[in-house]
C-alpha cells in the first residue's frame, strides 16, 4: 500500500499571507480609513521637512547617479525612479529628522517607514487610493503586532526593530500587486531573510544610518515581494521553523531568561471586519522631531517650566527619571556631547537643554549650528537622567517621567507626565498635524501647493488612479507658466486672422 504524503506544515507566515490576501477595503473600519489618512497626512509633511536633511540628499544623488528613468516619483525633487528606489528614498524622507510616528510596546516601531513601499507599486501599477489605504492598515497591522509578541523585545537582546519591518513591508507591498498566498509567504522569507539589523545604529554615537535601516528594510520587501510574483522563493519558516527567528533568539538570554514570542499576540484577532479593532488606531503621532522616549520628559519639562514661571538662567539643574531603557538610549555619555542631527534628537540632555534655553524644540533646534554651540555644554551637564523602577512596571501601558527642576536659590519643583501629546489617548488632532505639516512644508512646496497636497492626503482614498497624487509631493508640479506678452499678441494676432467660420443650415448653426 502506497504510504500517504504528509501534508505540508503552515508556519506563521501562511498564516499572515491568509490574511492580508483576503482582507478588503470594505472590510475596513471607518475609523480605520480615517487614521490612514491622518498619518499619511502627518507622514507627507514629515517627508517634505525630511528632504532637506543632508543624508537624504546624499541618498537622493547616489540614486540619480545610479539609476536611470522609471515609473515612479520621488517626493518634492519629482526623480523618476524604478519602485524600489522609490520606496527607500521615500521612506527615508518620512524617517530622517524622526518625527515621524511612534508605537512602542515590547519593541518600537514606526509603521509610517513602511507605507511609501505601497505608494510606490500603486503608482507603477495606476492602483487606486483605496488600495494604498488598505496597504497602509496592513502595514500597521502586522507592524505593531510584531512590535507586541516579544517578550521583552528583541530591542532588549540588542537587536533594532527594522529587523521586524524586513517581515511587515513585504506584506503590505505584496498586497498591492495582488499576490497569491504562496507567492506571499515566499516574499516573507526572501525579505525576512536579507534584513536582520543590530541596534548598533541607535547605540552610542549615531550616524546617517540610524534614520536609514528601516526604509532599508521596506525596500527588501518591495523588492522581495516583486521578485516572488516571478516565481523567485523564499524560506517559508523564517518566523517559527529550523533556525528562523524563534530559533535563533531562543539562543539569547536577558536577565537570566531565553528570549520568548508570543504567537497568539501575532495572530490571535488580526480584523477581518468593519466592525473590529485594528491597530492603526493604537499608534501615536511625534509632537517633537525627536526620539520617542524623549516626548514625556520634555512635554514634562516644559510644562513644569510654564506652570512655575522658572526663568531659564536661574536653573542649576533638571533631574530627568525615566524608564531604564529611555536612560539607556537617551542618557549615555556620548548623548552628553552630540556632533550630528542624527544623535542630538537622541539625546536627552541636549533636547532638555535647548529646550530650556530656546523655549522650543522644532526642527530648527536640530540645524547643525545649533546642534554645536558649545554654549549649550554647561546646561547640558545640568541635566542628570535617571533610571526609575517604580516607572519600569508601569510602562509600555505609560511613558512615565518626572522631571525636578531645581534652581540657584535651592527650590525644587516637579511635573509627572504619563501620556506625551500624539498618544492615541491624547491624539493630535486634523488642526495640530496641519500646524506640523505646514511648518515643515511651506517654504519647501510654497503655502498654496501646500494646502493642495493637504487636502488630498485628507481624501486619498478618492483618487481612481494614485498617479494623480503623486505629482502633488513634487515642488513646482501642477503650477501653470503664465505666458508671455509677446506670446499673447502673436495669439490674439494669429485669432485676427483666422477666417470665421461658414454657417449653414438652420439657426446658423456651423459645420462641424
């Protein structure tokens, strides 16, 4: 008798594939769509501030040296580019001065790094905007799932979240050009397995390629989801199966314990239905253009400051207490002394300082002279950070922080803050992000163009064919040359002598 074959065994990613293929636009919440649009609102602005970030003309002239004419754009310089190319300048733009959105619990995450991966297949395929917002929910979906079922988070055995946006892009990239299941599993594991990224990039002194790994990572899943619609495979256990990633962090110990994940977290409820909860709508928004544990100390400090009206001259020092990691990332020696953009919006002691003494923390207080005054050393050494384990259990739920200002005369004072603004339980709202999109964008595309491109983030899902909005990101497009005088008389002259034409038949009416 013949023996029977053993059927094949589904991994987790057959499981994610399953999903994300069979998930409509209709099935969407509307609260949902209405988020997606909110942060591709808040990530086109970010995009537009982002551009004129030095790594990312370096990025954008290393591609214009490297690549030749393609179908799609890229932001505000309008290059036309193959979609992976696109995608990464695109993504790095949103990223690069790290204001762009934040979801942390085990892990971080900043789902926005992904969504200019879709954008791009959309413009090269004529997708519609309802497919760039269904895109856009599933990258944030699968996203902050993987950012939740670590246990802590790879983030606390040294590894850097892009290594879990390497198994989110290719999903929501696969999506869009309608792959089959299979196709989509093999496109998670060519993605998955290009794309594991150490935290050395945030750890200590920082460089272009903090802000550069996760849209790095987008781009593998683009190109790793184009590559499994022509047939090209992948491992289809990356996840869970012989040395995918379960395996390899189950090597790893911290604090005397293996690294553990948590497969019904990933999988358990993913939405299906208009009426579920999606996650999109548990992600926050950046009020600063800094780190994301910075936000609640700083809001705190500020706060504090106002509330007891302390002159800045007369403060001899801020005591920071926050989450271990948040003193880990934020208050390491070389925060005390940054030389680049990319560590000083890491640092805490310089954000807290230039805060003090400008009042403000905009993305002006991140320009490289600025960046290295030295007259903000001494006030940075007034900032001591602190770890604080009451605040340890209490987080991810809170960001807690407590900032004690004391000054020369021997007074203290204290703010606590638990919730910065732009968490999904103090939102920013359509106003506050235009505040933000306008600030970043105005002397970039000009007020009117501006307000063009606002408007249409907040009704993407209008468009027919997504190539009607990307000429929107692009500075100069749509504006119409007023002719010249000359030319106007030459036509009024060329009208002169046109013959008028014959009329026949009833009512005069002319032959056409």
């Amino acid at each position: 008798m013949a023996k029977e074959a053993t059927p094949a065994r589904r991994y987790i990613s057959h499981t994610l594939a399953d999903w994300a293929c069979a998930l409509r636009y209709e099935d969407l919440s509307p609260a949902a769509i209405e988020k997606a649009r909110l942060f591709w609102f808040d990530s086109l602005g970010c995009a537009l501030g982002g551009s004129q970030q030095e790594d990312a003309r370096i990025l954008l002239d290393h591609h214009r040296a490297m690549c030749s004419a393609g179908p799609c754009t890229a932001f505000v310089s309008g290059f036309r580019t193959n979609p992976v190319d696109a995608a990464f300048l695109n993504n790095h733009m949103i990223r690069a001065m790290d204001y762009n959105d934040i979801y942390w619990k085990a892990d971080p995450c900043h789902p926005s790094d992904i969504i200019a991966g879709p954008l791009a297949l959309c413009e090269m395929l004529g997708k519609s905007g309802k497919d760039l917002i269904l895109a856009t929910v599933i990258a944030y979906e699968v996203e902050q799932r993987l950012c939740e079922f670590g246990r802590p988070g790879i983030r606390e055995y040294g590894w850097h979240h892009a290594t879990l946006t390497a198994f989110a892009a290719p999903i929501a990239a696969g999506r869009v050009l309608g792959l089959t299941p299979d196709q989509m599993v093999q496109a998670i594991g060519i993605s998955a397995s290009r794309t594991f990224t150490p935290g050395a990039v945030t750890a200590g002194k920082l460089t272009n390629m903090k802000n550069t790994v996760d849209p790095w990572a987008t781009r593998m899943g683009v190109e790793s989801a184009l590559l499994a619609a022509r047939g090209f495979s992948g491992p289809e256990h990356i996840i869970d199966g012989k040395e995918g990633l379960y395996a390899v962090f189950g090597h790893v110990h911290y604090k005397g314990r293996p690294a553990e994940f948590e497969t019904a977290t990933l999988l358990e409820g993913l939405p299906r239905a208009a009426g579920d909860h999606y996650r999109i709508l548990d992600c926050g928004m950046k009020s600063f253009p800094i780190e994301a544990l910075s936000h609640a100390p700083l809001t705190a400090m500020m706060k504090c400051i106002k509330d007891n009206h302390i002159d800045a001259a007369g403060v001899a020092e801020i005591k920071v207490e926050v989450i271990a990691r948040a003193a880990d990332i934020l208050g390491d020696p070389h925060k005390y002394r940054p030389n680049s953009k990319e560590t000083a919006d890491h640092s805490l002691p310089y954000c807290m300082a230039v805060g003090l003494v400008d009042g403000m923390v905009t993305p002006l207080q991140f320009k490289e002279e600025r960046v290295l005054d030295q007259s903000l050393i001494p006030v940075m050494d007034k900032v001591k950070v602190v770890a604080n384990d009451e605040f340890e259990a209490l987080f991810p739920k809170f960001q807690p922080s407590r900032v004690t200002i004391t000054t020369a005369s021997g007074q203290s004072f204290s703010t606590r803050v638990d919730v910065p603004k732009g968490d999904p339980r103090d939102p920013m709202t359509a106003d506050e992000i235009a505040v933000k999109f306008h600030a970043l964008g105005d002397e970039i595309l000009g007020r009117a163009a501006c307000d063009r491109l606002a408007d249409a983030a907040l009704s993407l899902d209008s468009f027919r064919d997504i190539r009607a909005f990307t000429p929107l990101t692009v500075k100069g497009a749509g504006r119409k040359p007023k002719p010249s005088g000359k030319k106007k008389v030459i036509r009024k002259k060329q009208a002169a002598k046109r013959p008028a034409p014959r009329r026949t038949g009833k009512k005069g009416r002319p032959r056409r």
